[in-house]
C-alpha cells in the first residue's frame, strides 16, 4: 500500500489544525453557516437530516488493518457504531457531532486517511477494480496509476473549482468491476497490438438526472503520457463546461453537446499543444510508486491443500454455497479473492459494525495478507486468501454475521442511503432493499447473478440506472413511488435500463420485482443473465406482466 | 412496511384536523434535529415544540431566529404539524423521519 511521505503527512496535519480553528471560530458565531459551509464540505462532512455525516475516502477503495481499525475506532467512538460502505468506495458516517469532527480527522490523519475532495467541485476518490492486484484476468495492477492520478489531482490548483463534481475510475481487467464506463473519465489499461500496455481513455459517463455510459475517446494512450492527457481533458472541460446550470454542468454534457469527435479534436489540440515533455512520467517515478503496490508473496500451495478443501466443501454445503459465490479465482496459484458481503437479507446493504470492521481488520492480518478492499457494490473484499484458509475463514465471518453467500446473486442489493438519512431524498431506499433481500435470498441460487440497484431520488447515488433491474424513489404527492428500470448493467457492456411502466407504491415493489424475475426464469436460456434475456426478448413481455395484471 | 409514528403519519392528513406551525433545525454542534421550545429554547423532543396557528407562524419564526450570534440550530424553517391524539407530529415523511429517527434498525455494534 502507498505509504505517505514527510510533506503528505506535514500537510495533512496542517489541514486538521486549519480546520479545528474553522470549527472553533463557527461555534463561537465568528463564522456564519454561509461561510462556514463550503469549509466543512472541502472536509466531506455533509449535513443530512439526523446530524452530520462525515464522508471518508478510500483511495481506490484500498484498506489496511491499521486504516480499518481507526474506522471501527471513529463508528464506536464518535457515530453510533457503524459505518456505511457507498458506492464510490468511500465510507460514511451518518451520526456525526460538528464539535467532534476535527479529533476524528486527526484520527484519520494519522493512519493517512482524509476526507478532502469528497465533496465539491474537484476531482473525487479515483475508483478502482477492487480485485486490482490479485485478479486472475488483469494485464498489471491499475493502483499505481489510481495513486499517480490521486497525487495529481490533490490540490491540483487548476482543477479545484471545476464546472462540477469529477469523477475517475480505473480497471485492468477484462471483467470491469469498477463501473469504469459510468464515469467523467473511465480508464481501461488494454494491451495494443505491439504488446505494449496502453490506456483505452473514455469520457463523459455519469448518471443523476441525465445518465450516460462513456465513450471512447482514445484507444491507446502511452502510459507515461497519461497525466498529460488528463489534464488535456480537464483544461477542456474547465473552458467549456457549462456553469451556468447545475444540471448541464457535468462533462457528459459537454460531450453531448460537442460530439465525441469535436470532443476529442479539442483535447488532442490542447494534449498537442502541451507538447511531448509535459507532464512526465519518468519510468523511474513510476516504478517507485508501483513498488508500494509489490504483490505480497504468497507460499506455494501445499501439496493437500485442495484435497482438504474439497473434502471441507463435501461436509458443509453452506460452505460450498459460499465459496461458490464470493470466492473469484486468483492469479496465484492456490489462492483465491474472497468477497465478504455487508448484504444480509433483511439489512441495510453496505453497513458494517465496529465489532465487524475490527474483525475484518484481524483476518485481513491473519489470512489476506494485511489487504481489504471496498467495493463499489458495497461489500468488502480480502484478496488474497490461500484457499485452504477458506473454511477457517468463512467460519470466522459466519461468527460476526460476514458469511453471507450472495456475491453478484439477487439479495446482494446496491441501495443509497435514501430518505432514512438523506436530505436529498424523495423516498426510502433502504427499507426496500431490506425487504426485497429478506424475500429473495431464499431464491438466490435458482435465480444467479441479479444485479438489483436503488437510489432514493433522482441523483442516483445507487446506481439504479445501470441496475439490471433499477428502482428509483419518487414523491407522489406526498407517497413514496418507485419507478422501475429493467435491462440495465454497469459490467464492460454497460447500458442504461428502460422504465417498464408507471411507477408503483411501495407496497407493490416486492411484487413488481418478483414478476419481472418471473419473466426472466420463465424465457431465459441456457446461461443467460437478466439483461442478455432482456435485449434478446425486449420489454414487451415484462411490461405485460407486470401491468397486465394490475 | 413502514411501521410505528411513521406508518400513522404517512397518512394523508384528514381535512378535518387543523394544521399546526412550529419551527425546526438542525442544531449547530452536532446536527441534532431540534424544535423551537419557546423563550430561546430548543428541544430535540417534538412533543416539546411550540406550534401555533398559521397566522402566527411569522411571529413564530421571527422568534426563534432572534438572537446573538452563534444561532444554536442552522437555519431554522417552518414546518406544518397536526396534533394527533394530543400528540404534535410533523406532516409530510421526510419531517417524521427527521423527529422520529430512520425507520431501518442499523447494524449492531
Ligand atoms: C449527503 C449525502 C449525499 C449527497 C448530498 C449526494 C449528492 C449527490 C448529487 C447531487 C449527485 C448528482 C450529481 C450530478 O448528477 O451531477 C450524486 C450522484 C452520485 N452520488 Fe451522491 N450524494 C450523497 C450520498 C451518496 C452516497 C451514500 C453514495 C454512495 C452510496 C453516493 C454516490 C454517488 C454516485 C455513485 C453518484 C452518481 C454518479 C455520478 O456522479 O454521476 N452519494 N450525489
Ligand atoms: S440518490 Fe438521492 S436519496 Fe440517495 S443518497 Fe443520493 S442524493 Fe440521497
């Protein structure tokens, strides 16, 4: 994991003290909530309807022990004992005190963790593939270039006050498990036909009111050249994003609008125009950063291992059930990606306990190499687990209620926090999910992957464009509604759902979802997921079962 | 199913019962949601909220923003309310889970 050097760390802690006089000066009323309020937000605390909320970056979604451990410190301490894992790899903390904040961000400090630039108009958390490192089907691990990126775009002065929210997501593999396409700009590293590894640049993705899947705006791009051309993309973005409406000010709209082709004219001008020697990456800073990321070393399986294993998974099916679904093969041999999923049926998707962290913190030690990882599904991965740990280990989370068998399956729900916490909301997001993984989880396995997403209003924090079946919160005169997608996905083949109908009360969404997976288990074919079903047979079918009957 | 004061006030209002104003915030040191209490003071209670008729709500909130600097609560606002068996409860769901807390039980610690 990068290691902060002497100015990261000096800097940090004069942030806090900075801030602690912010918060000293606002409760002392020398500050008002105008002034004050931009201050709290380039420090990620949020107001929502109960308290605070503290937003925490995880940088691509990379944790260690001692980083977890202060996390689990921070939700015992200062929240309500738990944490909420979200969508873009950070963590929030819903039930935060203002005069508390400045000694959580000293917490965080010291184990290189902040809250800046989750919030506001800048570059936000790079995003990354949360198997990046360990996957079986990755060209070389994306996280040195997520770092390189995050040290650039850190205070870049430039880019501190762009036409709107910017977000980066990187990935190397060939399964995309970082949702790369629904970012401003999303980074496939690919190899060319030389064998040389490049980046695949795309542009424009996002969702909110006006949801896009990114288009390709290089398909090769050295990689030393790699800041150059960000920044290239940014200047453009800078000049002629839109700021005169908030709704229009994202860079998909200026993609939009410009076409990818006068989109991609402009940021080759400006790139050409910055010339070959800007920006370096001299293989020598490179490789210094991606020796921070050195794949751990792993011992060569035993010669047992697996006949251990799979007598383990003779005796206990709930086992076998598990390692089928939240264990993802690793590139070692002997080795395996564990996915612990924080989607109990019957609970709030992505929320974890200070008991749960801290145990996450001791067998990440003990059996994953001192890795965790968060994922932009909400759940938490251990990526490097020698598979004859596997029985031991599901047995450790199965103790603290982590074992649930559901990677990827129907009742591994994204939800946003929703009207329950969220000041933005129209309607309830998590009691829906609760709901509908208490019903589904006994029909996990006979239905198979199911990507079911749901977010509270129109922001689409939880990603319910892309879900393969989307639900989005809306206020009927004063009732909750939700509005049904179907057909999305947010893998390499992204696309946006279609509404099948009129929006439904929130008694009638369980009922809505069962029928629609109805139609699915009844005209699927061999191997095929909800959305392969759905573009082969289209809407119509699941369109008349759901209001057919109604 | 939404449950407990926030199945009771999910409910459309009956035309019959008068609405009520009272002010509201979130109070500046730890965001608590509180309720204007009369004499420059705020409770997190609702049942300890002052409400008036509509007519007075001007008065009301004029009232609860007075004051020095720091102001306790951040931008105080005026909500609608309706005594319900003696009891005040905000209208609308977004003001019933501010005064009664999320409706989903989280995760234990
Ligand atoms: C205080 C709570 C939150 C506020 C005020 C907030 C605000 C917003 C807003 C205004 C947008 C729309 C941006 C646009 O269309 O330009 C948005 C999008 C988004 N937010 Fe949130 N959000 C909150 C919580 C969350 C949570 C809990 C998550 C993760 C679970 C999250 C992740 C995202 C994502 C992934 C998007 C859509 C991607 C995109 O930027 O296009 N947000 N948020
Ligand atoms: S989607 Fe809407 S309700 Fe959900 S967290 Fe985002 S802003 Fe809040």
């Amino acid at each position: 994991m990068y290691r902060y050097d002497e100015f990261d760390r000096r800097f940090l802690e004069e942030r806090v003290a900075q801030y602690r006089d912010q918060v000293r000066r606002r409760l002392a009323g020398q500050l008002s909530e105008d002034e004050f309020r931009p201050l709290r937000l380039m420090n990620g605390l949020y107001l929502q309807l109960h308290a605070y909320m503290l937003r925490i970056a995880i940088p691509y979604g990379s944790l260690s022990p001692a980083k977890l451990r202060v996390l689990a410190r921070i939700a015992r301490r200062y929240d309500r004992g738990y944490g909420h894992f979200t969508t873009r790899q950070n963590i929030q903390f819903n039930w935060i005190k203002l005069e508390e904040t400045p000694d959580i961000l000293a917490e965080l400090a010291a184990v290189e963790m902040h809250s800046i630039q989750t919030s506001g108009n800048c570059i936000r958390n790079t995003t990354a593939d949360p198997f990046a490192g360990a996957a079986d089907d990755e060209i070389e691990d994306p996280r040195p270039w997520c770092e390189i990126i995050r040290q650039w775009s850190t205070l870049h002065p430039e880019f501190s006050f762009l036409p709107r929210k910017f977000k980066i997501a990187v990935s190397a593999a060939a399964t995309d498990r970082a949702a790369v396409r629904l970012h401003d700009i999303g980074l496939y590293l690919r190899r060319n036909a030389a064998g040389e590894v490049g980046f695949e640049v795309l542009v424009g993705g996002g969702l909110g009111r006006t949801p896009m899947i990114a288009k390709t705006l290089r398909d090769f791009l050295p990689k030393h050249r790699l800041l150059a051309y960000l920044e290239a993309i940014l200047r453009v973005y800078n000049e002629f994003g839109r700021r005169d409406n908030l709704y229009k000010s994202r860079i998909k709209i200026l993609v939009q609008a410009l076409g990818i082709d006068k989109m991609r004219d402009a940021v080759e001008r400006e790139f050409g125009a910055m010339g070959e020697s800007a920006l370096p990456l001299p293989p020598a800073t490179v490789a210094a950063i991606a020796a921070h990321f050195a794949p751990p070393t792993l011992a060569a399986p035993g010669a047992d291992d697996e006949t251990e294993l799979a007598r383990a998974l003779a005796q206990a099916p709930a086992l076998a059930r598990w390692v089928r679904y939240n264990v993802a093969p690793h590139r070692a041999a002997g080795h395996a990606i564990v996915t612990v999923s924080l989607k109990p049926p019957g609970r709030p998707p992505g929320d974890a306990s200070a008991a749960q962290m801290e145990l996450l913190a001791d067998l990440a030690e003990r059996y994953s190499q001192g890795e965790i990882r968060a994922t932009y599904e909400q759940n938490l991965v251990l990526p490097h687990v020698r598979r004859r740990d596997l029985p031991a280990l599901w047995r450790h989370l199965g103790e603290a209620g982590l074992a649930t068998a559901n990677a990827g399956l129907a009742s591994d729900i994204i939800s946003c926090p929703g009207l329950d916490y969220c000041s933005l909301a129209n309607a309830r997001s998590i009691p829906v999910a609760e709901r509908l993984s208490r019903h589904l989880a006994a029909r996990d396995q006979e239905i198979g992957e199911l990507h079911i997403k749901i977010s509270g209003c129109i922001n689409a924090c939880g990603h319910h464009h892309v879900g393969h079946i989307g639900i989005l919160g809306v206020d009927k005169n004063g009732e909750e509604f939700y509005q049904i997608t179907i057909g999305g996905s947010a893998d390499e083949n992204a696309a946006l759902g279609a509404i099948v109908g009129p929006a439904v009360p929130s008694a009638a969404v369980t009922g809505a979802v069962d029928t629609l997976i109805g139609v699915y288990l009844d005209l699927r074919r061999e191997g095929e997921r909800f959305p392969d079903t759905y573009r082969r047979i289209g809407a119509a079918p699941f369109k008349e079962a759901l209001y057919a009957a109604a | 199913m939404p449950h407990g004061p926030i199945a009771a006030a999910s409910r459309p209002p009956m035309a019959a019962v008068a609405t009520r104003r009272t002010v509201t915030g979130n109070r500046l040191r730890d965001g608590v949601p509180v309720y204007f209490a009369g004499a420059g003071r705020w409770s997190p209670a609702v049942a300890e909220a002052r409400h008036v008729a509509e007519a007075e709500a001007g008065a009301l909130l004029a009232e609860a923003l007075a004051g020095p600097p720091p102001h306790p609560v951040i931008a105080p606002y005026l909500i609608e309310a309706v005594l319900r068996d003696g009891r005040l409860v905000p209208l609308g769901l977004r003001e019933e889970i501010r005064a009664f807390g999320p409706t989903v039980r989280p995760a234990e610690s």
